[in-house]
C-alpha cells in the first residue's frame, strides 16, 4: 500500500508500538491521547515481558476453583455484585470458551503472539535507549504449596519445549538462598529465565513514544470519543485541531468498547481490574515474585517494590474496592519486608478482556479504514510490541508475521 495518513487512538503500550511500526512502513501517523503515553493500564501493571505466559487464564472449571473465587476465599479474584448482571452472559461465554472443546485452539493462538514477544521488544528497546528500564533476567513463581508447585512444574515441562523457554526448578533451600529477603521457607519455585522485567513500565512506554517522535511521528492530545467518519477517511478533534485520516487505528485499552458502540460494533470486552502500591524502606526481592498461592506478584521496580493483585470483576469506573491489595499486603508481608507506602490511594486499572480471551486485532468489518487493536487482557504490556506489528502488516497490506484470522474483529459480529 502506498503511504497514508492514519490516526492511532491511544497511547497506551499497544497503540504506541502500534504507531510506531505504522511510521516504519511509511505512513503519516498522527497518536491521540488524553493523557500522556502510558499513564493508564500500561502505566500500572506488573511490568513484566511475559514470553512463558503462552496459555491465557481461563476461567475456572472445578468446583473447588469456583467455590474459593465465589466465597472469595484466595486474595486473587474479587467481583462486585452490582457488575454481574451486566457482565454475566460474557462471563458464561468466558466459561464455554474455557472448555476442552475451545481452549486447545485458543491457547495456540495466544501462544504465538507470546513467542514473538521478546524479539519484538527488543529492537525498539534499543532504538529507544530504554535498556536501562529492562531486566533481562527472567522471573519467579513462588510457591507455598507443594502440590500447587508440582501442578505448575507439569505445566512448564508440557509447555517449555513447545515454545522454546528455559525454566529451573528451586528446592526450599535454593529460594531460600536466591531470595535472602524471604521470611519464611517456601515449598519452591520456578525460574522462568526468559521473560524480561521493566522497573518503570509507564515510562517505557514514554520512552517507546519519544522514540515515534523523533522519527517524526505527532502525539497530540484529545478525545477519541470525537472520531466521524468523514467522506475520504476519519476526523478527531484534539486540542491542536481537527486531524483526519484514511485509516484510524482504535488501540484504547478498556475503554475500546466505549468508542465502538456507536458506529454500531457491540464488542464483548469486560474488564478484570487490577491494583497497585509500591513500599519502600525494606529488602524487596532480587526479581519479580508470583506468589502462586495467593495470586499478587511483588516486583522490584524504580518507586520501590510494588504489590500488584489479581483480578476484580467489577464495571470498569465503579469505585475502588480494594480489598485485593489489603489481602496481598498482608500476604506479602508473611513474604518479606514491607515498611512504608509510598501512595496514599492505591493505583487502579482494569485489564481488558474478551470471552474468547484473544486481543481484537484487524480491520473493521464494517467501515472502511476503520481498525482495532485492544483487548490484550492480562498480557497487552508483553504482547504490544507485537500486536502493533501485525496491524501494521494488515493496514499496509504486507504478509503478516502471525496469522491473524484468530484475533478478527469479524468474529463478533
Ligand atoms: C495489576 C495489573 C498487572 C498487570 N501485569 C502485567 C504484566 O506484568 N505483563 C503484561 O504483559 N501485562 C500486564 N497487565 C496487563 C497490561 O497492563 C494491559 O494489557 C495493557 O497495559 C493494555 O495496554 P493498552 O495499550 O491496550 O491499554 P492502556 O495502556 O490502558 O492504553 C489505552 C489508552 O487509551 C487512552 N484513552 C482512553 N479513552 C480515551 C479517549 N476517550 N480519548 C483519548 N484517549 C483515550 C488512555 O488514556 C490510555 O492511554 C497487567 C494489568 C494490571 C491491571
């Protein structure tokens, strides 16, 4: 395709590599956004580049699962009563998809876009002088439970030769002796020793968007809820004026659905939200922790180490609960030291997820130049840098590095 104009919406992970890999293949992008680069959910999140999360989170099967999410009995799902009318029918679709007649494929498809992860990131990493951000020393799952730990070593033994990763197993005393802050003897744990950690992912964003502007690319602010289509493209106002485009890229994360509704695209997203808080004053870890029995991981990062809980079903702008984050406080401190809070109100984001637990990547099925990128659930900081490359493939009508027909909008309508 000959060179165009588009404009990307929202600059969040996904809508900022998406920008950018549209500039790399010659096209006149314009990134719209609020706020600054990843001040939303890619501000909050874990940080972590997770190429071992090959298989999404499906909803849970077992009676005994089900029970402790619903009697909220584990810190690591928390759900508010007054969202489950409204998101019931795509959780039933969440449950079906989740099944050993849907999940094989899905996972397959999930998967892909994990394995390309890491080489992905890596060129715009350097491009961007963002090493400095990037831990390249993999991660841990911590286990207090032996049982709960051999299930995940099957896991890791079924899934590490299919998707090429490296992971180590630690007796209590190799953790013990890894981690020093540790409090207690644990059961053991996995070393994942290929993902990559991020000490401020907020500001790799930053940086990955300074970056587009260097190379010439415009970040202006405005309200995507402003997008027309026009006779020869797509318009948005913005506090530096009208822009419009042949092609508009929607990339806005939880509020995607929002801007969709509209133009008549009824997307099933939902969202898990999530907390934060970091503490500093104490020893933290020497890489980020999942405590796999309680759900939170505890990553060391640049403001001081910082808790991040699992997921709460709840609508996406309901007040906070967080209930979650008192629970994994409390977990952690039976973990290691964690003197002082550094933030008043915990952080609050929400993952946003689909039923069929797949992004949303590709043209819209309706409208001309219309194109979607969102719905990366619990894996979009890891999978952006990819997803804005197959996007761009798409757009420019390139042979793309993944197949993209799992991840079409056209699946929804
Ligand atoms: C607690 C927690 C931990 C997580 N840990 C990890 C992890 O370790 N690894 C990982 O890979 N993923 C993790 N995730 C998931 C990951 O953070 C998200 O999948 C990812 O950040 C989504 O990126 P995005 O660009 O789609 O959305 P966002 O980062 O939310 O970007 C959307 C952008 O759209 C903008 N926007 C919205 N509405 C408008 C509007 N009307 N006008 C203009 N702009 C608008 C927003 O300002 C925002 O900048 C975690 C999530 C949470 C909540």
């Amino acid at each position: 395709m000959s060179p165009t104009n588009v404009i990307v919406l929202g600059a969040g992970m996904v809508g900022t590599c998406t920008a950018l890999h549209l500039q790399q293949r010659g096209h006149d992008v314009v990134l719209v956004d609020r706020r600054g680069p990843g001040e939303e959910t890619s501000y909050g999140n874990a940080g972590i580049i997770q190429c071992e999360a090959v298989e999404p989170y499906p909803f849970p099967r077992s009676l005994s699962k089900l029970l402790r999410a619903a009697f909220k009995r584990g810190g690591d799902v928390n759900y508010h009563f007054s969202a489950l009318p409204v998101i019931a029918s795509h959780l039933a679709r969440y449950w079906l998809h989740s099944g050993p007649a849907r999940y094989p494929a899905i996972a397959q498809a999930y998967g892909r876009l994990s394995d390309q992860a890491i080489a992905e990131h890596t060129p715009l990493i350097d491009a961007a002088g963002a090493g400095d951000l990037v831990r390249r020393e993999g991660y841990r799952w911590v286990f207090r439970d032996p049982a709960s730990l051999e299930t995940a070593l099957r896991t890791a033994e079924r899934v590490a030769p299919e998707h090429g990763l490296r992971h180590a197993a630690l007796t209590p005393a190799e953790l013990a002796q890894a981690e020093p802050a540790l409090r207690q003897r644990l059961a053991g744990a996995i070393d994942w020793l290929d993902p990559w950690s991020v000490s401020d992912p907020g500001e790799l964003v930053a940086r990955y968007a300074d970056l587009f502007v260097r190379r010439g690319g415009l970040i202006v602010r405005g309200d995507a809820s402003t997008l027309r289509r026009g006779v020869t493209g797509w318009g948005v106002l913005t506090d530096e004026g009208a822009f419009s485009a042949e092609h508009a890229v929607v990339a806005l994360g939880p509020w995607s659905d929002t801007l969709l509704k509209p133009l008549g695209y009824r997307v099933p997203l939902f969202v898990k939200r999530g907390y934060h808080r970091h503490y500093t004053g104490g020893t933290g870890p020497t890489r980020a922790l999942l405590d796999m029995d309680r759900g939170l991981v505890i990553a060391p990062m640049k403001r001081g180490v910082r808790i991040t809980t699992g997921a709460e079903f709840a609508r996406r702008d309901a007040p906070s609960t967080p209930w979650q984050l008192t629970r994994a406080e409390a977990a952690a401190r039976e973990l290691i030291d964690l003197p002082t809070p550094v933030e008043h109100e915990p952080w609050r984001g929400a993952r946003p997820c689909l039923p069929d637990m797949k992004p949303v990547i590709g043209q819209a099925s309706r409208h001309h130049g219309l194109w979607f990128n969102f719905g990366h659930a619990h894996q979009g900081f890891t999978m952006g840098a990819i997803s804005g490359r197959l996007l761009a493939e798409l757009l420019n009508g390139d042979s793309p590095a993944v197949d993209p027909r799992p991840y079409s909008p056209s699946r929804f309508d």
